[in-house]
C-alpha cells in the first residue's frame, strides 16, 4: 500500500471530502494541469498484463484531439492520477494512481462529452517486441537480464528490486525469436525469481514476492458497524483453479541441454487437497526455457504448489474507497463473526465522490 498517515486511514471510515486530480503531460512537459474529471475509474488487477489502467469521461469537448500534439492525443501524451482526502483545516493528502498512456479518446464533436482509456507502462514494453532474436547470454542474474530488457525500450524508467534480500539468481541462457513478445520475457525472468513484476502507482517497474496471507503484514482492516470501512461481503468456493500437484518442465534448446522436469505434490496427510485423498488427483503444468536442470524445477514446483493447493474461495466485498491500497497487499476482513486475511486482487478506484468500490479478494485464511 501507498505510504499514509493513520489520519488518512481514520478518515476513509468518516465522512469527508474528496481530492481528485488529472494532470496531462506530452514528452514530459506539463500541458494542462487539473482536467475537469466528469467521471472515471483506476482498474488495479493483478491478473492483467497491465497492472492499472484508466478510464475517464472530460466534460470539454473542446478537448477532443483532432491534432498529434493535442493534449489528448494518442501519440505519447500521458496523464498523471491522484486521488486524496481534503481535511477539514484545509489541508490535503493525495496519493498516485497511475501514469496513463491515452489510448483511445472519442466524443460528440459539439457537445462531448470525450471518453478516453490509459494504459500503464507494461503497455510500452509490450509494444516494443524483439526486432531481433535475443538471449539472457551475458546478463549472469535474472534481475539484471530483466532490468535491462526494460532499459532497452525505456532508457529513463526506474526498476526496482524489492524482493526479499534484493534477490538476482543466475539464468539460464535462453533465447527470444524475432518478434516475440518482449514483456512476456520480462515476466519469465520475474517467475524465475519466484516474484512478479509491474508498473506501480507512481511509474516505477517493480519486482516483488507474491502475496503469501500468513506471512505478509496486513496494511488495511477492514470491519463492519460503526467506524469500519465495509459496506457487503459476498463468498464462493470452487474447485476450479486448485491443484494437489505442480510438474516443472524446462527444455532450453539454446544451452543445448536435455529437458528436464520436476513434480511436487500434496502430501500433508491432514491437507484437504492431498495427493489421493477425496479431492482426487490433479496436476498443473508449467514450463520455461529458464529451468534447465532437475533441482531448478524440483525449487519451481515446490514454490508452485503452494499457490496451486490455496482454496478457491472468492470473496469480494464493498468498502469505502481506498486509493493507496496496491494489489497484492494483505488485508484484514472482519465480517459475520470472523476476521479473515486476503491478499487483494483487483479492484476499481471511482474519480468521483460517487461509486462503487469492490474489492475482489483471494486466499482466505482465518486470523487466529
């Protein structure tokens, strides 16, 4: 979660006055500051490829772009999104929400009002795929084979490495054709340092362990009644998506090495999802050119099996909105007589003093 004061985090649960602005920037250089926000909404998922992204109505139709360096054009132009708190005294906290690349302004010509969409930065990465092949060879650890893959299409963007212990493992060699997809590289050499990768509400890439909700800090509770944040909880169980079982297999034509593999499996005989027990047997698979021997996929498989065996419990709930949470953090939901530790998965922030905020949730577990 963004750094703020406790002040801020009271103050969600009270009634209060909303801060939101939207600044436009074109080659780094500020070109209208405080856009007149109609509606909007910042999407935080961290199931998708971009970590955030924007959606936003302008009431001005004046500011439909009809030229390459309008101010909401698609050529480059970016907005800046910050939502905060305006406390009685006057003063403000605002936190970011995101550096948005425009990708699609419309509107009425005569009256708008103009609607256009962002994406963050994994966007530009993506875009740049490999003009030719190219190999981890030379780069030693993962890290710095990901940092420079970034630096490559972005020589200006800020990567960070805020994994336990700054983590860089040795990679294996492997290789990218021509054309491939540059940010799926970029991702498999997160994976290979058993983290994640994205671009975070303030512009940076950044490299982080995978939620885990026994030992993550909690960054946000969340309580029903009087002075807590919830407004409705919802709760489904599903099979779907779990595993008793991870194979790993790796095959690196470019080292010339053989494929090698690795299987992990639930053998905790009080665990619901053991191997043979009642739920059955069922394996996922997975594979990278970066596992090239049988100890790196035996490592692989076992860190997988411990997100594979989590419950499918989908819990979502309704909450006052909170602009400073990031998905991935852990929170503490305490509803219908419990209190339960989730890691956030995806929510949407509204740019309006009005709307939803729903925050979906994954890997209850019982706070004891």
């Amino acid at each position: 979660m963004y750094a703020v004061t406790p002040k801020f985090l009271t103050a969600l649960t009270t009634s209060h006055q909303i801060v939101v602005t939207v600044d436009a920037y074109y080659a780094g250089v500020l070109t209208r500051a405080d856009l007149p926000v109609a509606e909007g909404s910042v999407t935080v998922d961290r199931g998708s490829r971009t970590r955030r992204s924007l959606s936003l109505t302008v009431a001005d139709p004046g500011l439909l772009p009809w030229d390459p360096t309008d101010t909401l054009a698609t050529y480059g132009q970016e907005l800046v999104v910050k939502r905060g708190i305006r406390y009685p005294n006057g003063a403000e906290e605002v936190v970011p929400l995101g550096t948005f690349r425009i990708t699609e302004p419309a509107g009425d010509t005569l009256y708008g009002p103009v609607t256009l969409t962002g994406t963050t930065a994994e966007a530009d990465i993506m875009d740049d795929r490999f003009q030719v092949p190219t190999s981890t060879r030379g780069y030693g650890g993962a890290f710095t084979a990901l940092d420079a893959l970034i630096h490559q299409t972005l020589p200006s963007a800020t990567v960070v490495n805020l994994t336990a212990g700054t983590r860089n493992p040795s990679v294996a060699v492997a290789d990218w054709d021509a054309g491939a997809d540059r940010w799926d590289a970029v991702v498999q050499l997160a994976t290979a340092m058993q983290a994640e990768v994205f671009v975070d509400a303030v512009g940076r890439f950044v490299v982080v362990d995978r939620p885990n909700v026994l030992t993550g800090p909690v960054v946000w509770d969340i309580a029903e009644g009087e002075g807590g944040a919830l407004i409705s909880s919802a709760r489904q169980m599903s099979r779907t998506n779990v595993f008793n079982a991870v194979q790993a297999t790796g095959e690196n034509a470019a080292s010339g090495s053989a494929p090698v593999s690795a299987v992990a499996k639930d053998t905790d005989p009080s665990s619901p999802t053991r191997w043979g027990g009642p739920f059955g047997k069922v394996t996922k698979s997975i594979s990278s050119p970066l596992w090239t021997t049988v100890g790196i996929c035996q490592s692989v498989a076992n860190f997988a099996l411990l997100d594979a065996i989590a419950p499918n419990i989908s819990t979502s709930i309704d909450s006052l909105p909170n602009p400073a949470l990031e998905a991935g953090d852990i929170i503490r939901v305490s509803h219908a007589g419990r209190k339960e530790l989730f890691a956030v998965q995806s929510f949407s922030i509204p740019l309006t003093a009005t709307g939803d905020f729903t925050i979906t949730l994954r890997g209850g577990k019982e706070d004891v």
